[in-house]
C-alpha cells in the first residue's frame, strides 16, 4: 500500500475516532507534539494551519529527523507521548523503514520525514498558499 493511501485511510481513521470521549483539543495536541518534537531534537519543524482548508485535520505538522534510526525514535515517542500525557491513541504508518513516518491524532497530522525524503515530496509546497510561507517553530 502506498504512504498516500494509507495518509488518506489515517485520516478516515482518525475522522471517525476524533469524539471518543473526552480528550485534548487540536491546539492541546498540537502545543503537546511542538513540545516532543523539539524534545526528541527533530530539525525544521514547521506547523500548517488546515482548519477550514481541509477534512484531514485542524494542523498538520511537517518535520525531519537526522537518521532513518531518529525519524522511527522521533515518531515512537510521540505516540507514547500522546497516548500516556493525552490519552490520545494515535495512528502511525512507515516506522518500520523510517524515511517518512505519518502520525494522525484525527486532528492532527504529523509527518516526520528524513531530510532527502522531505525535499523530494515538498508538502509544505503543496499545502501552503502560494506566496506563505511556513511557521517554522525553533527550539528555545
């Protein structure tokens, strides 16, 4: 199966379990996974806004990672983050080879790339307006 399919099957995944009793909203989730990919030393992290833009969620979060090895260490941890501090059970797809590794929370999606994987497919391109640029959060 493809990573843009199972992008799209994550997304419907995610739509159908976002009101599964009380849990964190998209800008908790959001602050919650800005916080753990600084953290864990992901590099170029950058934040879409898709509410009213798009179905798939309210952000979209687009990253990198050094290493196959980090991009895999960076989503794993994540996803415990966000089940164990949010209760938020999360999809992931593409850890096992670590190029490029999706995380959908229903509200939001995190992309966490290996830098030669995110220059070839471009997503802050495809998802932001012509002419906008990024919001490109920077460790503190």
């Amino acid at each position: 199966m493809s990573l843009t399919t199972d992008a799209a099957q994550a997304a419907d995944h995610g739509a159908q379990n976002a009101h599964r009793g009380p849990s964190a909203s998209s800008d908790e989730q959001l602050a919650r996974i800005l916080s753990s990919l600084t953290e864990d030393k992901a590099e170029d992290i950058v934040q879409i806004d898709l509410r009213g833009k798009s179905a798939i969620g309210d952000y979209m979060v687009i990253c990198s990672g050094r290493s196959s090895r980090q991009v895999s260490a960076i989503a794993q941890k994540l996803m415990d983050k966000l089940k164990t501090e949010l209760n938020r059970p999360s999809r992931i797809e593409g850890k096992e080879t670590g190029d490029w590794v999706l995380i959908d929370t229903g509200d939001v999606v995190v992309h966490v790339f290996r830098p030669e994987v995110r220059e070839f497919y471009q997503l802050e391109k495809m998802w932001l307006p012509a002419g906008q640029q990024a919001f490109t959060s920077q460790p503190s």
